[in-house]
C-alpha cells in the first residue's frame, strides 16, 4: 500500500531526495502522491522515506492497499 505522511510531520525535507518515484512533495504536512508510491518496491528493499524520518511520522495508507506485485507493476509504470 502507498505511504502518507501524518501531522506528526516536522517539515525536515529529509524525505524528499530519496523518495525514488518523486513522490513526496512539500506541504504542511508534506504529501505523499499514493499514484507514484510504491513503498520503494522495484528500487529498494524497504521505504527509503521511512528510514530517513525523524520523527516516525510515515505510516500506511489505508485508502491504498495494494499486493508487492501490484506495487512492482505501478514501478515498472512510472519508471518503464
């Protein structure tokens, strides 16, 4: 399933520059695009986003849910 950024955000931008598909964008919190997520299937072995952030802020979203190969098929998409 894609990944959202929750309020819990405290704008670091840390996200942002590993993010493989460009798909977090700045706001407050900042937002992750659920058509461009693939939590890093396809790239890497885990969510580079989650790794990198401070304060534990990414979670699932549960308007999302999606199967590995479902997520490795939308990486192929975007990256063809």
């Amino acid at each position: 399933m894609a990944l959202l950024i929750n309020e819990a955000c405290t704008l670091c931008d840390a996200c942002v520059p590993v993010c493989p598909n460009e798909a977090i964008k700045s706001g407050e919190p900042y937002v992750i695009d659920p058509l461009k997520c693939t939590e890093c299937v396809g790239a890497k072995d885990e969510p580079q986003c989650k790794l990198v952030c401070p304060s534990d802020c990414i979670v699932p979203n549960p308007d999302f849910a999606e199967t590995p190969e479902q997520l490795q098929a939308k990486y192929e998409a975007l990256h063809g």
